[in-house]
C-alpha cells in the first residue's frame, strides 16, 4: 500500500508524560496517516515499554538512568531476542541526536522544562517542524529557537491551547497581508516569518485566556495556607504536576505571555490576559478594527496536538467537542494583577529578553520541586522569581552558553534562596 498522502513521522519526547500520552492517543486514531519511529521518556521504562509494545518504534531513548540494553528488550518484548527493534539509546545528547534524522518528520516536543530545550533547538536547527508543547524552551531560549528556525526554514507549531488559538485565529490575517492567498497553507512558513510585520499601528492584540487556576477567588492571606495537594486538584485541565503548580500561581500564564512574544514576534504591551474559568475560549485576537476572533473547544489537549502535528490540514479527531444542546455561560474577568504578581513578572521578563527568560524559567523550576517537597510555600513562588530575576546581571543577546550558565545560576541562587 501506498503511504498516505499526508503521513508525518514522528518522534515524541516527553511520550509517558500528561502531553506524551495524549499525543499517542491522536497517533492511535490516525490510523496510516502517523507513523511512530522514536519515543523517548526520563524514567517511567514501564509505561514506556507498553507503549513501545503497542507503536513500535525504530527508537528509544531512556534519560533518566541507564538501562542495560539486554534488560530494557526483555522487559519491552518479554524476551532478549525477538527483534532487533527498538535501538535504545541512554542520554539527552542522544535526544539532540535522533530528532535530526531523515525519517522523522515532526518532532513532537513534550519534555517538561529547561530539560526540553536543546533538542528542541537540534530539531529546529535540522530545519524539522517541532510541534510544541514544551513551553520553557521558548522561555529561556525564545530569540535562539526562533532565530535558527528562521535561519534553517524549520517550523515551530504551537500544541499550548492558547498558542494555538491564537495561530488559528492569525491565519487568516497572514494570508492576507502577504497577499499569497492559498500559498500559505503550503508553504508552511514558520510564525516568525508569515506575522505580518506592518506598522504597530496595524498590529493585532493577543489575549491570552487563563483558566485561574483552583485559586483564583482566595484571598492574598487564604493563598498563604494552600497544600501540595489543594495546587493540584486544577479545576478544568489534568496536566503534569509541574504545569499544575504553575497553573496555580498563574506563572504558567507569565511563561506564556514570553512565550507568545517569541512566537509570534509580539511586542509585549500587545500582549493581554483576561481570565475564563471555563477553559473554552482557548484565547483571542483583537483586530485594528476592533474585530475579535476566538477559538472554542472543551479542555482537551489533542485538538491542539493533532492539529499542530498535520499543520496545514485537519481531520476528524478524537478530543471532545461542544455540546450545542446544553447550555452554557463563558465568563471573562480582568486579572488581579497584585494576588497574581506573576503576570507582572511575565510581562517584564517579555520585555526584556536576552537571559532573563533562561533566568526566570529555572528560578521557577526549583521553586515548584520546593513546593511540591512541602519545602517552600506557594505564594513565596513568584516572590523568589522575582528577587532571583532582579539580582542577575542580563546578557542583552547570550549565546547558547550563556544561557545555560545563566540557568545554573538562577537555580543555584534559587537553592540558597529557599534554604534561607
Ligand atoms: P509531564 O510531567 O506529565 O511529562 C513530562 C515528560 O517529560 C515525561 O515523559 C518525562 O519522562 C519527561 N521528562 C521529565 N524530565 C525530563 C528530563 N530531565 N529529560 C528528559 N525528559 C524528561 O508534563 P506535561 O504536563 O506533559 O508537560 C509537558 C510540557 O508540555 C511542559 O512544558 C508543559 O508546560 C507543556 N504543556 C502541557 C500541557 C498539558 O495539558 N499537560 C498543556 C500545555 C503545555
Ligand atoms: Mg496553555
């Protein structure tokens, strides 16, 4: 049989994670329009062996600790000897590695944090299209990621919902500002290259819709006795605990304003977030003319996954949908900038660039393993961010070396902050 005429192959990094799970969940409705060659995951080898067993990929790769690779086949087939495949491979480089190969069409970056972004930045640079869910890479390295997807022709499509709301809501626009009609939908420029770039005057505004979060009603003195257990119960999403807790802090929203600023090449006063607890507005654009245009869904992130991995093209998909029969309220609220000085910090760090993000981003890290250790509480999250950010000497355009330097300082600071 002849392949499908819009078969992506696909390497997911990250494939036991929240996103991961979902992802192969698109991949099993697809029938022969996705194929599997690489998987990788940190330490959960048992979920990683089923779902070896069920996708049969070409590849995996184990980054968490090693595994014999006698030991890893038996655990995966049942036996040492029955296929050749999967090739296993044990560390990050080996990420960096394999999401350049020829046979991979679409990377799907899935990996949670910092820990996400070289081969995030391999990809990109192997000129690949990177479906996006890892945020942090955009955060911490925006003008380095979208710089060599511009240099190398790769891609960068959104699976955040918000992002790719806003993508939806912007094609339209880019067709035509650049005037090339149907073009678009084939060329597959990346956002950097395809936003029109225009006169300010003439540049939408983005606004970013935030659930708020389980606390989004407490006040500043209730938001100083909430649990580990109290950040993870999200009211509308079931993520990973990492992007819970941000959730709950609402610096999951800072990290996406940077992260939008990034990819759609946004000054950040164009940039606005309003609160929806209802999760169904994914986000907006506002026109010049005061056009506003949304995106609506129920919380289910394999719409925005499967439409980023066959990005230009949709197909029926297995995520939920509305229910035009039930009634339904949509509630929007301005945001508390002062319970939630997380937005602030977002919108400086957006405005600064250079190593601020790289700095932010890890401060943030450690912070959330501190609280989800019961070692810090959580509205003292965003005030270690910012005394970290407020102390680092910025590098207005750092090398991929001096991010990474920049990353080890904050989380060192961010360590001896906490232990204080
Ligand atoms: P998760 O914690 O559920 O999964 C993380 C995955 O990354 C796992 O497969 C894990 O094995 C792997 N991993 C963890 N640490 C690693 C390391 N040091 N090196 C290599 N691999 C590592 O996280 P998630 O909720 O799936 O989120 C993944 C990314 O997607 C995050 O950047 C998050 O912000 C973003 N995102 C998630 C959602 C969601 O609904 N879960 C929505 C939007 C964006
Ligand atoms: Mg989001």
């Amino acid at each position: 049989m002849p392949p499908h005429k819009n078969l992506r192959r696909l390497a997911v990094l990250g494939s036991t994670g929240s996103i991961g799970c979902a992802t192969l969940d698109v991949v099993r409705h697809a029938g022969d329009r996705m194929q599997i060659v690489a998987l990788s995951a940190h330490t959960n080898t048992s979920l990683l062996a089923e779902q070896v067993r069920e996708f049969q990929p070409e590849i995996v790769v184990v980054t968490g600790f090693r595994l014999q690779t006698p030991d890893f086949r038996f655990q995966t087939f049942g036996t040492e000897t029955r296929s050749p495949k999967p090739e296993v491979f044990h560390d990050s480089d080996a990420l960096c590695e394999i999401v350049t190969r020829d046979d991979i069409d679409v990377v799907v970056s899935a990996i949670v944090g910092s820990a996400g972004l070289q081969s995030t930045l391999s990809a990109v640079e192997a000129g690949k299209t990177v479906a996006l869910a890892n945020k942090e890479s955009l955060v911490a390295g925006g003008e380095l990621v979208t710089e060599a997807t511009k240099k190398s022709g790769g891609k960068i499509i959104p699976i955040d919902s918000e992002h790719s709301a806003i993508w939806q809501c912007l094609e339209r626009e880019w067709r035509v500002a650049r005037g090339k009609g149907r073009e678009l939908r084939n060329s597959q420029a990346s956002p950097s290259q395809t936003l029109a770039p225009g006169p300010s005057s003439l540049t939408p505004t983005i606004i970013l819709t935030a659930s708020g979060g389980p606390f989004r009603d407490l006040s500043r003195q209730e938001l100083e006795r909430v649990t580990v257990a109290d950040a993870l119960a999200h009211p509308t999403w079931s993520m990973g605990k990492k992007i819970t807790v941000d959730s709950a802090t609402l610096m999951n929203k800072a990290l996406e304003i940077i992260e939008a600023r990034w990819l759609f090449d946004m000054p950040p006063e164009k940039i606005r977030v309003v609160l929806h607890p209802q999760s169904v507005v994914h986000s907006m654009v506002e026109f010049v003319d005061g056009a506003v245009m949304a995106q609506l869904s129920p919380p289910d992130m394999r719409l925005p996954i499967q439409w980023a991995i066959d990005y230009p093209n949709r197909f029926p998909c297995p995520a939920r949908r509305i229910d035009w029969e039930t009634m339904m309220t949509l509630e929007f609220f301005p945001p508390d900038f002062e319970r939630f000085p997380a937005l602030q910090l977002g919108m400086e760090v957006a405005a600064q660039g250079g190593t601020a993000g790289a700095v932010i981003n890890a401060a943030n890290e450690v912070a959330v393993e501190a609280f989800l250790q019961e070692k810090l509480p959580l509205y003292q999250i965003t005030t270690v961010c910012q005394s970290i950010l407020h102390h680092h000497n910025h590098e207005r355009r750092p090398t991929f070396t001096q991010l990474m330097a920049a990353d080890r300082w904050a989380r060192s600071e961010t360590q001896k902050w906490i232990s204080r």
